[in-house]
C-alpha cells in the first residue's frame, strides 16, 4: 500500500508541487505574522535584558520604558543606594525624542549616561567609545549610515548638536532607535538637575533581585522596583496584547487557505486513480486499506508543506533584515508548534473528502468509463 | 464554447473548491490591503478633528515629542488675524489595567477651547481634574463604563464621557483636562500643539506665514502635520503590517496559480482527446483560457465578498479596528487574479498543444 501511495504521489507531479506549494504558503502566512510580532517584541524590550542591571527603579506606578515617562527625584539614588544588597544605582535620564537627519526627523530613545556607569550603557558599541562625555552622544550604526555621520561628525540630537563618539548596533528596532548622551548634558537639556528617569540597580553577589527588588519598595517612598526580568515582561506584553487580534484573524485565514488547497489537491488525486482503485476494489480491498493509501499521501503532502513554509519564513528572516535593518522576525517554538498542529487539523479534514469518495466508488465503474 | 462550459461544470466539487482556493486567496489580498487603507485612515482621526488651519509645534520637531512653553498660546493670540489659538498636550502612556496593559494617547485639553473628543456616545466632558472621557471601544473591551474609575500613571480618574471615533489598532484616545495632563506628564505649563484657527479672510498659508516670527516654534500647516504624522505612525507600525500585506499578495496571486494550473493539467487528457479528434491548437488554447478566465472570475467575485463580508465581522467583533475594502482595489484583485489564473492555465495548455494527437493516449 506504501508503494502504491508513493506511486501515485509523485506521477501526479503537479497535484504535489500544489499541495506541498499549497499548504506551504498558507503555512508562511501564519508563521511571518507570528515571526514579525515576536521580532517586534524582543527588540523592544532589548535595552532593559541587556542593561547589565538586576533591579529597575521607576516612578510609582511605573511599569514601561516604551511609550512611557518616569520621573524621580535625584534624592532616591541615596535613598537606594542605602537599601540592604544593593551594589551600584546608576540614574538615567530618559525621553522619546529626535535624531534630525537630512531625510526626516529619526525617532530615538535618548538616554543620559552619568560618568563611569555600572549599567545601562551600549552592549554592542562597533566604533569609538561607549560613553558619552559632555557634548557627545554615541548612536546606532545604521541611523548614523543614513544621517551620512561618522565618528567625529556632527549630529542633532534633542534639538542641539552633538559630536559623534561611538557607533552601536542593536539599537534600532521598528519603532526607534536609541542614543545616548551624558547625564549632565540631558540635565542641562532639560533646564533641571532635581530628576531622573529610572534607577539602574546591580544587587551584590548574594542577594537575589526579586528580594532587593521588595526591599527597595519597601523603605523606599514612592517608587516602583521592577526585577529585569519582569520589566522586560511588562514591555513585550503591551506588544504582544496588539498582536493577539491580529494573529488570531492570520491563523483562521491561514488555515482556510492551506484546506482548501489541500482538499483540492487530495480530491483530484483519488479522481483521477478513480479506475486503479476500482480495481483495488474489485478484487477485494476494503475501503480501510484504500483510506490507508489517501492518508499516507496526504501525510507525506503535510510534511513536505510544513517544510516549505519553514523554509520559507527562515530565508525571510534572514534576508528581511538585510534590507530593512529595523524589522526583525524571529520564529519561536510555540509558533512552529501551532503551525505544525494547523498543518494537521488541514491535513485531517482534507483527507475526509476522498475517504467519502472511495467510500462510495463502486468497481464496476472500472469496466464502464475509460476516461478519468 | 459549449465544450468548455460542460467540461467545466461536469466535475461539481471540483469546480468549486478552484473556486474556493482562488476566493480565499482574492479575499486574504483584500482583507490584507483593507487593514492598510484603515490604518491610513485611523493615524490622522485626532488631527483631522481638531480645531484650526495651522499647528504651532517645537522647532525642528515637526511635531514629534514637540514641548513648547505655555507663553507660545499667548504669543499667537496676539498675531494679527488669529481667531483663536488652542493648546493641547498629546503624550502616549501605558493603561495597566491588571490583567491586560494598552498604549493610550492621552489628550489634554481644556474644554471651553476645544480639542477635545468630536463625538460623545454618552457621558459628559470633564470638568473636573480627575475627569476623563474614554474612547467608546477602549472602554467596552476593557470592561469600563461611566462612573468607573481607573488608575494611570499611579492616579486615579473617573471616567464621564465615553467618545465616538477615537481608536486605533495600536491605541486608543484619552481626553483629560489640560492642566491635569501637564501635571500627570511633569511638564508644567508646557503644551505639545498649539491648534491655531484665522479669522474671516485669512488664508491657512497666510496663517502659517504671520505666526512664522514666534520664538522657539515652527508653524506648520496642519494639512502638512497630519501627512508627517502618518509617515512616522507608518514608520512605526505600518511597516509590519505592510510586510504582511505584501506577502499576502504574494501568496494570494501564487495561490491562484497554484490552483488553475493543477485544474488545468488535471484535464490534459480530455484537452488531448479534442486534439484526437481533429481541434486546433488555437481552439484548445481559447478553451482552456476561457476555463481560467471563468473560475477566475467567479472566485474573484466571490472573494470580494467574502471580504467585504469578514471585514463587517472583524469590525464588529474586534471594534478598534478599521477595514476598508475599496472597490479600486478590488478591481486591481480581481484583474491580476486573472492575469495569473490565464497564465497558469496556458502553461499545461502549451503541453498538451506541443503533443501530436497519437501520444495522448499513451500513457
């Protein structure tokens, strides 16, 4: 029975090339929506995971850096430093602003560095220095490429111009990218030397964050105390509550797509072998055996399909990028588990209609019609 | 072409589901593009509401995280021909309502003024500090209704008014008073727009050339605000989108392909036998064409529907948001599904043309 499915699989060339293209494309179409949301995720909560810092201190009732403002007074820094396993408070000052290139206003998160800081600063600088000192700003590789600045040229940044000191990379992302000046030069900015944004706080060795995490809210008045791991948490989930809609729309779309070609593919493949399974038939096969045959074609479709549309999603997600340095896809686990259980639930539901069609063939049509 | 209309409705569940495979891949095009379209539409609701002809803005922001100092108002009122000169804070923020977190535009206006909502579904506008008006759809997913309070940025408000025509996709409005929102923010006295109307008699451009003078701000035509506007929201959030979009478009035309070229070797062998018995290849590529055309047409028909339909259904089980299938584009749809479905039909045509009549029956 293997043989005959076999056989029959790849003498209809074309039913095969359609089903696997078939069920593959529709398959891309959940896993580049699923890949493009997870990339948006990551990179929006990637200055917080590679901060270097264990603990984040914000405004009370503070739970974002994205689309979000903290303020504090410069007093808390003390204030934290005395708390029980705290190493190192690095303040940072912190706004959404722009980076004025010749093509448009650039969006940027400009953070402000104060001198020698335990955390937050650039964790892939590519050229030049990592810390600003006054009068400099450090930005990323690609937006700079674009303004046409290198180290040593000239940019605008919060509406006052600054020299370029050093080149990063990873931080740009689709919604911005991220530059960083020194702390007094942000304070000067601002016309205020009495706030800052976040505190970046390095537990000592010995201490678990989630308990100086307590600590800190605890004797500290009016600040929220964030573990990293739950910030960046809080982050993706504002992302990813956009996303759920649109994702759940993409999957049903997706999944309609795959059966209908899927189910036009087995159907027109069991149509035309209607008179080799008549035969079948005639000479004694039960229907158990013929269905044997549909679903292990169909099975075979499923994953030469499932393939397709990995392979696929993965050369996007390498070549994407490429052009667009901004979007970022990354496929997940969980992704690749929805769609291999899509690809099933297709593929299932596909194969009923050719198990009701040799269900009711009847051999003796074998003697009666030549053509197909 | 009787040949061809018979064989084509012979095998029934055939034909539909080509039919099927070519509407759901018209209808994935369209629904695809209608999020685009609706998006475009969404980012520039605030501005198009607000009041006046020109928006005075920080300089050199071109309204991005534009912070100008409260004297600005005053400075334009006294610019001959102003009407009036309105500020309004326009700052994003994180609604954390416990089990789910939503960016929000929050809005801060002061009522006698303007620029605040357009359209109240119910409710009132706020009068107090701690008074918001809540977009309608932002409230009815989050469980919200009149007189229940929230928390932002660790304050309480109460929401009066639940406002019409005041959400996006990515986030919806939030109308508070003015000075609430300067103090919420930390930017006292500070406004981000100052919405400027002309009197009886000015034009727009005249507007933006008399308030050109004022220090530390640009004028800009709010015409030209609501076209930058989209740019960076679309540089922002549409490039996902747009992504999407046009990989479903890929997808969708391939599907089409995919689905009339394997209907069409499917039925090599009759096309063969009409070779057998004495038809042109030109005959044979008329019939074949005309196949295409039809299931093309059919299923972009059907497609489009089934577009419009889901869309109605999207909209009025997910409100926030905006679809708009427009029949420019379902026309475009329509046409390049049938450029694809023709030449994915002439393609197995070519084959069994190339043939002499004897080989078809060999198997």
């Amino acid at each position: 029975m293997l043989l005959l499915a076999l056989r029959n699989l790849f003498e209809g060339k074309a039913r095969f090339v359609m089903s696997t293209a078939g069920l593959g494309l529709a398959l891309l179409l959940v896993l580049v929506l699923d890949a493009i949301w997870a990339g948006s995720e990551s990179q929006i909560s990637a200055y917080i995971d590679r901060s270097g810092a264990d603990v984040w201190v914000a405004q009370q009732g503070v739970r974002n850096m994205h689309m979000a403002s903290s303020s504090l007074p410069v007093t808390t820094v003390p204030d934290v430093e005395l708390v029980p396993g705290v190493r190192s408070v690095t303040p940072i000052l912190y706004v959404l602003g722009t980076i004025n290139t010749p093509n448009a206003n650039q969006l940027a998160y400009v953070i402000g560095l104060p001198p020698s800081p335990a955390a937050g600063t650039p964790w892939a600088v590519v050229k030049g220095a990592g810390v600003p000192r006054s009068g400099e700003a450090i930005i990323d590789r690609t937006v700079a490429s674009n303004a046409g600045v290198d180290v040593g040229g000239v940019i605008t940044v919060l509406n006052h111009r600054f020299t370029v000191v050093g080149l990063t990379a990873g931080t740009l992302n689709i919604v911005n990218s991220i530059a960083f000046i020194s702390l007094g030069d942000f304070m000067a900015l601002r016309r205020s030397q009495a706030t800052i944004s976040y505190l970046l706080v390095r537990t000592a060795a010995g201490s678990s964050p989630s308990s100086v995490r307590t600590a800190i809210e605890r004797q500290v008045p009016g600040v929220t105390a964030l573990t990293t791991a739950e910030f960046s948490e809080q982050e993706r989930a504002v992302v990813a509550g956009m996303s759920t809609d649109v994702v759940a729309i993409m999957n049903l779309v997706g999944l309609l797509i795959g059966l209908a070609v899927m189910a036009l593919s087995t159907y027109t493949a069991v149509l035309s072998r209607r008179s080799e399974f008549g035969v079948l038939k005639a000479l004694g096969a039960r229907n158990a055996d013929l269905y044997v045959v549909v679903i292990v074609q169909t099975a075979i479709a499923l994953a030469f399909g499932l393939a397709v549309g990995i392979a696929l999603t993965w050369l996007l997600s390498v070549g994407i990028p490429l052009v667009k340095p901004s979007l970022a896809l990354e496929m997940t686990p969980a992704s690749l588990a929805k769609v291999t259980s899509m690809a099933l639930v297709i593929a299932v539901l596909a194969a009923i209609l050719p198990v009701w069609q040799l269900a009711r063939l009847d051999p003796a049509i074998v003697f009666r019609r030549k053509v197909a | 072409m009787s040949v061809a209309w018979r064989n084509l409705i012979q095998d029934k569940t055939r034909a539909l589901l080509s039919v099927a495979g070519v509407a759901l891949a018209i209808m994935l095009i369209l629904i695809l593009g209608g999020f685009v379209a609706g998006m475009n539409e969404q980012v520039s609701t605030y501005l198009e509401h607000s009041p006046g002809s020109v928006v005075l803005v920080q300089a050199g922001t071109k309204g991005s995280s534009s912070v100008l100092p409260e004297e600005t108002v005053a400075a334009a009122r006294s610019v001959a021909g102003v009407e009036s000169a309105v500020p309004v804070i326009s700052q994003y923020a994180v609604l954390d309502l416990g089990q789910t977190k939503q960016y929000v535009s929050v809005i801060g206006y002061d009522p006698s003024l303007g620029g605040g909502p357009w359209a109240l579904r119910e409710g009132t506008f706020p009068e107090a500090d701690n008074e918001v008006v809540m977009d309608a759809v932002l409230a009815d997913r989050r469980g919200l209704r009149l007189d229940d309070d929230f928390s932002l940025l660790g304050q309480t408000f109460k929401v009066v008014g639940l406002s019409n025509g005041t959400t996006t996709w990515m986030t919806s409005y939030l109308f508070m008073r003015l000075d609430k929102a300067q103090q919420l923010f930390g930017s006292p006295q500070t406004t981000t727009f100052v919405f400027v109307s002309a009197s009886n008699g000015i034009t727009p451009d005249q507007l933006r050339k008399r308030l050109a003078g004022i220090r530390g701000a640009d004028a800009m035509l709010k015409t030209d605000l609501i076209a930058t506007s989209r740019t960076t929201y679309l540089s922002v959030f549409g490039a996902p989108l747009n992504l999407m979009a046009g990989i479903a478009g890929l997808v969708g035309t391939l599907v089409v392909g995919l689905v009339i070229y394997t209907a069409t070797i499917e039925r090599q062998r009759e096309y063969g036998v009409l070779k057998a018995v004495g038809a042109r290849n030109r005959y044979l590529y008329q019939v074949v064409a005309l196949q295409a055309a039809v299931a093309a047409m059919v299923g972009s028909f059907v497609g489009t529907g089934l577009a419009l339909v889901s869309a109605q259904l999207i909209m009025a089980f997910r409100p926030q948001f905006l679809i708009t299938v427009e029949p420019a584009s379902a026309l475009s749809a329509a046409a390049i599904g049938l450029v694809m479905a023709v030449f994915a039909a002439l393609l197995p045509a070519r084959m069994v043309a190339r043939l002499s009549p004897a080989d078809v029956f060999r198997r």
